[in-house]
C-alpha cells in the first residue's frame, strides 16, 4: 500500500469525518475539525494515497448521480513518509486512510486523536501517524507527550508503550459512551538523548518493515 502523511486540510475535513464516526460512533457531540482547523493550539495530519484522477472523477460523478445532481534507503524513504509537505497531486485525488490530532501546550502535546480506516488497519498508518506526532511535538519544542486510552483497549496501550508511554494516572469513567475509565499513559522526556536514540531505532526499524512489503512512499 502507497501512503504518505501531510498535514490535515479543509478539503480532507468530509473524509476525516467519516472516519471519525467509523471509529468513534458512540462520541457525541462530533469533533467539530472546522474548528479545530482554526485553533491555533491543534494540529492535525493525515495519512493518503493518491487515487488515479480518471477514477476519482467517474466516483464523483456516481456520487452525483445518486444524489441529483531521489529518495533511497531507509533514511529516503523516512524523508518521504514523514514529510509535511503535500505531493503534486489535488487533495481530492487523495483518499483519507486515517488521521491524528493533538493539541500542543507549552512543553507539551497532548494526543488527542487517532483513528485509522476499518478496511486499513493492521497496515502500519497507526504506527506511522503516531512516529510523526512524537517528531512534531521533538521538532517543535515540545518535552513530553501525553494521551488518554481505554483501559480495554490493549491493542493501542501495547503500541503507545513500544514508544516510551508509561501508564501515569487513570480517570475514572472517562467515556461518556459506557463511562469505561482512561488511562493516562505519558512520554519520558521526548528530546533526551537516551528517548531519541531508542525512537530513531523504532522508526528505521518501521521503515525497513514496510519496505519489506513494497510501501513505496513518494
């Protein structure tokens, strides 16, 4: 699978959407992302590929009609993934896999979001929103990250723990869905030398994964 990450846009706002409600369907009220596009303390990224133009228009067009009316290596290839910069194409010749937000507070992010795609998952685009949130909050200033997790979910705490996120506090019926606690799970120090050397080899060791499959990142 192709994909590459960029930061969120307003045009993405429909699809990030819809997977928002795929992954969070008992969340009420919905993430407004318009506003949260607009807060200058949130920031959100998007995982894509790019969809050939000819077939996004014919599904625009069904759309319609239903309705009426040189990079080698391991290091090239992390320069490709984890770019911020949007490739050549139009955003909307690019279909949504997932997306992450957090909210950056002084000398800290706090990970607000991440969901994936259903048909997506267990593909890496977790793991690869969840390098660049870490490498965001380093780049920018950023000491710590911190998120809130289900207690069930040990699926998602197994991997928030591979990065270095350390189980801090619970609250206590936190969601409102079923009142199930959160668990607080918090970063050591991200721009330490001992975080960074074991989180440099975390992501070459990712890109040598995904290599191995073929993801080919423009």
């Amino acid at each position: 699978m192709k994909f590459a990450i960029r930061p969120m846009k307003s045009a993405d706002i429909p699809q990030v959407a819809e997977i928002d409600r795929q992954a969070f369907p008992t969340m009420w009220p919905p993430t407004s992302f318009t506003r949260e596009l607009s807060n200058k303390l949130a920031r959100y990224f998007v995982a894509y590929e790019d969809v050939d133009p000819a077939l996004s228009q014919a599904a625009e067009k069904e759309a319609e009609s239903r309705t009426g009316g040189d990079k080698r290596g391991v290091a090239g290839w992390l320069r490709g993934l984890f770019s911020t910069k949007a490739g050549a194409v139009t955003v909307t010749n690019q279909h949504v896999l997932g997306f992450a937000g957090m909210w950056c507070m002084f000398d800290e992010v706090h990970l607000t979001t991440i969901a994936v795609r259903r048909a997506c998952w267990r593909r890496g685009i977790g793991e690869a929103l969840l390098i660049t949130v870490i490498e965001y909050a380093a780049e920018h200033g950023a000491e710590t990250v911190t998120l809130e997790v289900r207690a069930s979910n040990f699926e998602a705490q197994a991997l928030y723990e591979k990065y270095g996120f350390k189980p801090v506090g619970v609250r206590r019926g936190y969601y409102t869905d079923n009142r199930e606690d959160a668990l607080i799970m918090t970063t050591d120090r991200i721009t330490s030398a001992a975080y960074q050397s074991q989180f440099q080899r975390l992501k070459a060791a990712y890109a040598r994964r995904q290599v191995s499959v073929q993801l080919d990142v423009p």
